[in-house]
C-alpha cells in the first residue's frame, strides 16, 4: 500500500500536472518516505517472526510458522514474570518520585531572590542530561564503591561503621536508579515548568498581593493551580510508559548480584534475542511489551480526553 | 523587582528556604563531578589514604598520561568525533530536507507522507527485527550504522517544520519569480535563514551521536570500531584495566588497586570534559529547543 502511495502514477491528470511541476519538492521528500520504511514500516513487519520459528537461513519467508507458541511459552517462563515485575516496579517508582522533581524544582527555582544565584542553579541542573548515561552510571558506580566517596564521608559522618555494598544489595537497586535518574534528568525537565510559570500573568500576584497573600499563599493558590493542567497531561503521557524498562539502567547499573531487582523486559528480550540467538522468542517479548505499551497509551489517551477534553492526539 | 517593598517574615523564611534548597541542589549536581576531577589529578596512593574533599593534595597528571597513552581509546576518540560530525551534518541536513518539503501546503500528496511519519512516533519495530535489518543491509559492524539509521528523526523534523511555516512566504514567492528552484530556494535561502533552528537541532543530533553507547555494544563487534563511551564502559570494568596494567609506569604498579581507582576518575574526566566545557556556551540553544518542542506539544 505505501509503495503504491509513494509512486503515484495511477493518479488523475491535474495530480499529474501538479507532480511534474513539483518534482524538485518530491524529491526532497520522497527520500525521508523511503528512510521511513525501509527503517521504521520494516521492521515493524518484521515483528511476524514473533509466531515463526525464524532462522536466519530460512529468512522471514521461508520459517515455519508456530503461531502464538512463543507466546505460550514467554507466560510460562518465570523469568519473563520477574522481569515483567522489576519493569513495573521500577516504572511506578519513577512516576511516583521522579515524575514530580522538575515541577517542585521549578518552584524551587523561581523562588530563589537573587538572580545571578537562580541562574547559576538552573543552568548547573540541566548539565547532567547532556552526560552520556554510560559515563553517569560508572560514576555512580565509583563513587558509591565501598571505598568510594559516599561511604568515605558517611564513615567519617559516623553514620555508619561499614561500608556499604551499594551495588552488591538487590533492595537498594531501585531506590539508587530513582535517585540517579532524579540527578540526571530532573533540572531539565524542570525547563517545560518554568516555561509555563513564566506565563502566568503577573497581575495574577500583584492582585494577591494587595489582597494581602504572602509568598507561600502565592505559590499555592496562583503558581500551583497554574501548573496542574501541564503536570496533568505529562503524568498521563508518562503513564503510557508503565511496561518500558529503563534498558540503560538494567545493563549499566545492574550485576549479577542485582539481577533480581535490575533485570527488565528489554534487557530480558536484547539477551534472548542477540545473545542466544532466540530471535523469534525475544520478538515474541518486545512485541508483547509493545502492545501493552500501546494499549496504554491509547487508554491513557482516551482517558485524558475524558477527564480534561484534552487529547494528546 | 520587589525590592522596595519591606520584605515580611515569611518572605524572609521562603528566601532562606529556597536558597538553602538551591546551594544543596547545586552542590548536588557539581561537586560530584569536581570530585571526580580533583582526585583524577592526585597522586592515586595518596587519594586512596581518603580525605580528599576541596584540592588535589599531590598533584599529578600521571593518570592522565597513562590513558593518553592508550591506543584503543585515542582511536575511539578520533572515531566518536568522526561519527559525530558526519552523523550531525548529514542527519540534520536529511531531516531538514524532508521536513522543508513536507511544510509546504502545494504538496502533492503531504497528509499521507504525514501519517506515514507520524505513525512511527507510536510504534516501532523492536530492537531483534532491527539488528536482523542491520544484517541484512549489511550495516553490522560497519561504521555506517552509526551514521545511516540515524538519518531521519521525526522529531527534530517536527521541530523543523514549525520554524519553517512561520518564515514569510514571500521569500519563496520571489525567489520563484527569479526562476529558481524548489532545492535551490531551500538550500540558498531557507537554510541560511534557520540558523537558530539547524543549531538547536545539530545540537541534539550532536549530543546523541556523542553519548550513544548502545549502537556499538550491540551492532559492532569488532572494537577497533567501538565509540567512546562503549569503549569507557569495558575500560571501567576491572578486568579490562587489569588487562592493561602491564602498560603501567612500574611507579604506579606499586598499589595496582589504588592506581586502578585514579585511571578510572581521570578516564571519565576525559570523556565529560568536552561537554562540559562547551556546555556553558551552547545551553542557550538547548533551552530555545526544548520550549519550541514544549509549546508544540
């Protein structure tokens, strides 16, 4: 169907005319279009060898087709389960805590009275985004060692007697990967909020100020109120994001000893499928996932419509 | 602004809190990262003895000689700097293309090249049919799956288009009285117009290629074609510096464990400082970004 749309031939005459005198313009698309399939609709079709028994020699022609055994099989598999399980937990646990920094941040930030003092904050906290997450998460990993900077304070703190094994410990995986992810991402997220409270009429508080709201009266009634619709909409957009795994987290943070908290859905699939070549079973997995996540989406979509009339599309 | 009103004490309370608040948020953010620095710089024996806190104590760039002296990881930083001056010219320069075409209301046939790309910001095809894509292209371990599948990026082209509907439409309207072309006005006159947009979107495009260590890890086995982080990655991982101890200055094989610790600071250094430094100048730039995408969204 899309290669009949992207060679038009069969079309009328004045679509005809059109093409031709254009032609410069549609050749300036036509290569992103062809970009598009060959690198998004492709592989996306390639999901079929979720119900094949795909072998590379076969191609994705020539399998036997298994149908929905894969399938079968991934919800017997107990480690599918616990991946499946560390995946929600790990997300419900950003949603919960990490989703909400950038907007208190925010407020943080536009509370700070000296200009050049905000400025110095808000530009430091976007800087981590721009970090490679491989190089953040071997950062971490040397400074939370046991005889990493961390412990060596807390030591001499005498907060603790022994070092903890910060990376040994299965319990302590998720809290570290919120806070990581909260180090990293929260002062850029924080930008899309001071966006929109820089919007906010300013009559708004010179208003409440001769009615004779304090600061804190200001930010809960004016500053707050005005943010909720934007945090709203985000928090749904993210919901859609319940079955995704943080892929870079479970391979750079996780270990074996952290296996039973940091293994997530993408990590289980990217082994089966590039590791022990179960190319058809790990498909099965990703396109399970992908479903779910659709689905979500979907219902996150329709739901918000619902609530607010606002449709994100 | 306020400051010729009096301030109260809740006033006084608040701005206390938040500066308080803000100097933790900082500290937070940047000492972690000047720690790394001021103990790559130190003798590594000594900086194992701990208490190091605000200055190196016996400065050295021992640690650093060590990893320059590295073939493997000057290789990879001559390749990740290849890859992202390549992948950024050719990545923005591929999407701003499609993305000019596609904002003028006369193309033919523009609501199904829109669905075509919107489409593929909701679904995607998974990592394993794409590897076997990969495969079949013949772009495994090649340096051109760095490059190629990161050509067209439906986002950026977003980002494109909204700069490119609201530049005058005459500008086109004369050029076309002129006799000029549909490209030729793009690469001429419409280019050289959007330099805030093509910054903001090289940017981008430039920070990806930079930090990616996934196409490496799993797309190139061979390492003589690893990027640098991927390469950063293995080096951190002990047995891989431990392979490299024999290339030590026998000063330094003294306490292998303490010099191991040193390289591995100096060697994050090494990669963060580049973005770092430049970060400051080019920050602007990312914010102009992120707001033209927030009010998009």
């Amino acid at each position: 169907m899309k290669e009949a749309m992207a060679t038009p031939n069969k079309q009328g005459g004045g679509t005809w005319k059109k093409l031709k005198s254009q032609w410069t313009l549609q050749l300036m698309i036509l290569p992103c279009i062809a970009f598009l399939i060959v690198f998004a609709y492709i592989p996306l079709a390639g999901n079929i060898i979720a119900f094949q028994n795909f072998k590379i020699t076969s191609g994705f022609t020539g399998s036997e087709f298994v149908g929905l055994g894969h399938f079968a099989e991934m919800l017997r598999d107990p480690t599918f389960h616990q991946a499946m399980k560390n995946t929600v937990l790990l997300s419900l646990l950003y949603l919960l805590v990490v989703f909400p920094m950038p907007l208190l941040f925010a407020l943080l930030i536009n509370e700070i009275p000296f200009r050049r003092f905000r400025k110095l904050v808000q530009t430091t906290s976007y800087l981590p985004h721009f970090i490679a997450f491989a190089m953040v998460a071997s950062m971490w990993i040397i400074l939370l060692d046991p005889k990493g900077l961390v412990n060596e304070t807390m030591q001499l703190l005498h907060l603790i007697r022994h070092p903890i094994e910060f990376w040994t410990e299965p319990g302590l995986f998720r809290p570290l990967s919120t806070l990581i992810s909260i180090w990293k991402e929260t002062g850029w997220g924080a930008i899309i909020f001071l966006a929109a409270i820089a919007g906010i009429q300013p009559d708004l508080y010179e208003a409440a100020m001769i009615d004779g709201a304090g600061r804190i009266k200001r930010i809960v009634h004016i500053t707050l109120p005005n943010l909720v619709p934007l945090f709203a909409m985000l928090f749904i957009l993210k919901a859609g994001t319940l079955f995704t795994g943080n892929l870079d987290h479970s391979i750079l943070l996780g270990n074996s000893f952290n296996k039973d908290t940091s293994y997530v859905i993408e990590y289980y699939s990217l082994q089966m499928g590039l590791e022990l070549t179960r190319y058809s079973y790990a498909t099965a997995i990703s396109s399970f996932q992908a479903l779910m996540s659709l689905l979500l989406v979907l219902f996150a979509n329709w739901f918000s419509g619902r609530v607010s009339g606002n449709r994100l599309f | 602004m306020r400051s010729y009103i009096k301030l109260t004490r809740e006033d006084r309370i608040v701005n206390a809190t938040v500066t308080i608040f803000g100097i933790v948020a900082f500290l937070a953010t940047f000492y972690p990262l000047y720690y790394l620095l001021i103990y790559s710089l130190n003798d590594p024996v000594d900086a194992a003895g701990g208490g190091l806190y605000w200055f190196p104590r016996q400065f050295t760039f021992d640690n650093y000689a060590v990893i320059f002296r590295d073939e493997q990881l000057l290789n990879s930083f001559l390749l990740t700097v290849a890859r992202t001056a390549l992948g950024t010219l050719t990545g923005v320069l591929f999407t701003a293309m499609g993305a000019y075409a596609l904002s003028k209301s006369r193309l033919v046939f523009r609501k199904t090249y829109s669905m075509i790309g919107l489409v593929t910001m909701y679904v995607s095809g998974g990592l394993i049919p794409t590897y076997l894509l990969l495969q079949k292209l013949h772009l495994l371990n090649t340096f051109w799956v760095y490059i190629i599948p990161s050509l067209f990026n439906i986002f950026n082209a977003l980002l494109f288009m909204a700069f490119f509907r609201q530049l005058p439409e005459e500008l086109e309207e004369s050029a076309k009285v002129d006799g000029s072309g549909d490209f030729y006005i793009f690469a001429r006159i419409i280019l050289p117009l959007s330099k805030p947009v093509l910054a903001t979107v090289a940017l981008f495009v430039a920070v990806n290629h930079w930090n990616d260590w996934f196409s490496s890890a799993y797309f190139v086995s061979n390492q003589q074609l690893w990027t640098l982080p991927t390469i950063i990655v293995r080096m951190l991982s002990d047995t891989a510096i431990i392979e490299n101890m024999q290339s030590l200055p026998p000063n330094m094989r003294m306490d292998p464990l303490s010099t191991l610790m040193a390289i591995k600071y100096a060697t994050l250094i090494v990669t963060v400082l580049p973005i770092t430094l430049v970060y400051p100048f080019i920050q602007k730039y990312f914010v102009q970004g992120m707001m033209v995408g927030a009010i998009k969204a």
